[in-house]
C-alpha cells in the first residue's frame, strides 16, 4: 500500500535540500493505492497525524474523504484500485516538520470468510518552512554570525536602511530573542515581539530568491525576511519585497517611531527635524547650528544611554557637499554610534564650531564594520551641514 501526493509542492527542508512536501493552506489530492489486502473503502476506522510521536489535534489538518455509496460500500482496494482524498495543512506550528499519517482498518474478511485483521499503515510527508525557498542552513549561518556581529546586517539596493537600524538595535539589545525572531518567522511566516506582530503578505513567502529576478542581489536571506516582512506589515502602497519597490520601501519616521516603541519597547521614541529638504540659505547664515545639534543633542543622548538614529542624504557617506537635484530621493537613515571628533583645519582637536573643518565619528549602515565606517575617519563639516536632516531619539 502507498500513499501518493498528486502535484506535491517543492522547497528546501531542513537540511537544506530540495524536497516534496505540503505548504499551509493549499488543498493536496492524495491517492491511497492498493496492495494485495482486501480492504474495502469503508473499511477505514480511524486516520491520525502524528508529530514526533504525539498525536496532531483534530482540526490542525484537514482532510477530505469522497462520499461512500452503494457500489463503493463493499469495494476492495487491490493493486488496481485507489482511494481518493485531500489534504489540508491548517495549521501554521506544522511548517517545517516531517508527519506522520495512520490509517487504522476494521476488521475485514477474505473471499472464504476468514476474518482478516490488517496491521495499521503510517506514511511519512513533510510540510515546507513559510519560506520555502530559503535553505535553513544558510538562515541560521547568517544568524550566527548576525548575534556575533550586528553590524553585518544591511539592506542591500533596497530602501530599508531604517528597519535595519531598528534590527541593530535589537541585536545588540537581545541577540537570542532575534534569533527566536528570525527563526519563528522563517518557519512559521509570523512572529511576535513585545507588542508587534510580524505577519507579512504570503506574497513573500512564495518568492524564490535564486529564481526570481526582483530578489534584491546577494541580500543575506535573514535580512531580507526580517525587514522586508516589517516593511511589509507597515505598508500601505504594497510593498512586497522586489528590488523595484524603491519608493514603497521608504522607512518614513513615523514607522520607525512606531518600532520604536511597540517592537524595541522603548516608549520614549521621538523625532525631531531639522528640515526634510537641503537648506541652502540657512546652512550659509547659521552653518554652526547643526554641529551644535550634533554634540548637544545627539552625541549627550547618545552617551547618556539613548539609541540615535540620523537622517541624512547619503551624500554624507562618501563626503560630499555639493547640491543637486537627486538630493530629493536619498533619504538614508543611520545608527550613530559616538566616536566624535571635530578637528580643525591643522588637524587639531576643537570645540571651536566655527573653527571645524572636519568632523569623525561612528556609525552602522550598509553591514559595514562600526570602527571602519565611512564617517570614522572623517568628513568634511559641510559634507555634514548640506546633509543632515534630523534624528530620531530612542530611550
């Protein structure tokens, strides 16, 4: 006797192979086939699931059987027979697990009328992670070396440099609960964080990142699921993930306002901003008043035990100070991790601001290394000025 998924779904198990098995909420035509035993269709007493020895809960999985009548009643399953059925994975705590199925028999008889008893048959299927099409192994490398090393989480090409922050922090605050986090979601295609839940769009879990060109290039697998599911979660223009969503995929402050406080936990989250476009006369009249922010305001919050997140137009990041027009589209949020220095034009230390000529100081974008960042060894102060645009206060 065996048991036969008709069109079983593909994905990675847990040891990263490529396997059939079920995904949640799809309907599977199952054939029972016949072997030599003379069992009638409604010779079935009982069918269970059972999950590491332990029986599944009547409803976790559905299952569909035909409707029996006069000329099915007393049919045999032979070799050349089948029965029909369907299964549903109800469920999400069955993903990404190997089940088991039973079916129990009444007692039967022969042709002679020999009462035949028919041991009980299980068969073995498994039932695929939420996100199938990302290897387990890989998820869980990348985890590792994330708890180790926060900073190496990155966004890649896409505009979820805000909700990588917001992830830095975690880590670096409870790296095993980011672990349970990324692994729940995984597996399960939700997870829960203080007062945030994480369920995004089963558009997500479809995706195949090594088939589907709108995979953000060589975005760690982790990265990917854990921010583009929040983002996914807050959106209200459909954000789904694709390398193509620039603009849906923007991090506004008021959705990291909101992790702040219901994800990180931290209810004192606020944003104060400077202005949300370059100020080119203003910078020019009072150039000190943001270096004045920055050491007053950000580095004391910051050595006072706040977490700081700045908004700047990406230009600060390779030093530059001229104006143009794409400054209305590089919105760029980082994680300032303190390290500052402001030097003046020999090269000395200064609190002078209007003796600043350059200013060094840490912080975490891109999966780069804190210590070796692009502000590290320094920027010019107008690099700083015509880029700065605000920050947000988490205490």
């Amino acid at each position: 006797m065996k048991l036969q998924i008709i069109k079983a779904s593909l994905g990675y198990d847990g040891s990263g192979n490529l396997k059939e098995g079920l995904i949640l909420q799809k309907q599977y035509d199952c054939l029972l086939l016949g072997g030599s035993q003379n069992i009638t269709v409604d010779g079935i007493e009982s069918v269970r699931f059972y999950l590491n020895s332990k029986q599944v809960p009547d409803g976790d999985i559905r299952l569909c059987f035909p409707k029996s009548d006069r000329n099915t009643q007393n049919r045999r399953l032979d070799a050349e027979d089948e029965l029909a059925f369907q299964i549903t994975v109800v469920n999400p705590l069955l993903q990404g697990g190997g089940l088991q199925l039973e079916f129990r028999f009444k007692e039967a008889t022969n042709e002679s009328g020999t009462p035949v008893v028919t041991r009980p048959r299980r068969f073995k299927f498994w039932i695929h992670y939420a996100f199938r099409w990302f290897q387990r192994p890989q998820v869980l490398n990348e985890i590792t070396e994330r708890k180790v090393y926060p900073w190496k989480i990155s966004q890649h090409s896409t505009s979820l440099c805000g909700i990588a922050c917001i992830f830095y922090f975690l880590i670096k605050d409870d790296p095993d609960t980011y672990e349970r986090l990324a692994l729940r979601l995984h597996q399960y295609g939700y997870a829960h964080h203080n007062n945030f839940l994480i369920l995004p769009n089963a558009y997500l879990c479809r995706i195949d990142p090594e088939k589907n060109h709108q995979y953000p290039r060589n975005m760690a697998y982790v990265d990917w699921i854990t921010l583009a599911s929040v983002r996914n979660v807050e959106s209200r223009l459909g954000y789904q993930g694709r390398a193509s969503q620039v603009a849906s995929a923007i991090n506004w402050p008021h959705i990291l306002i909101k992790l702040g406080r219901n994800f990180l936990g931290y209810q004192n989250t606020h944003f104060k901003l400077f202005s949300p476009i370059k100020t080119y006369i203003r910078d020019y009249l009072k150039d000190n008043i943001k270096l004045k922010i920055l050491v007053e305001e950000v580095d004391r919050y910051y050595q006072q035990g706040s977490k700081i997140i700045l908004l700047v137009d990406s230009d600060m990041l390779y030093n530059h100070s001229h104006y143009h027009l794409k400054n209305f589209i590089q919105y760029h949020w980082v994680a300032y991790e303190g390290g500052l220095r402001m030097v003046d034009q020999k090269g000395e230390p200064t609190s002078d601001y209007a003796s600043v000529r350059t200013i060094c100081f840490d912080i975490f974008s891109w999966g780069e290394e804190i210590k070796h960042s692009r502000t590290s060894k320094g920027i010019s102060r107008n690099a700083f000025i015509r880029n700065y645009y605000g920050y947000i206060r988490i205490s």
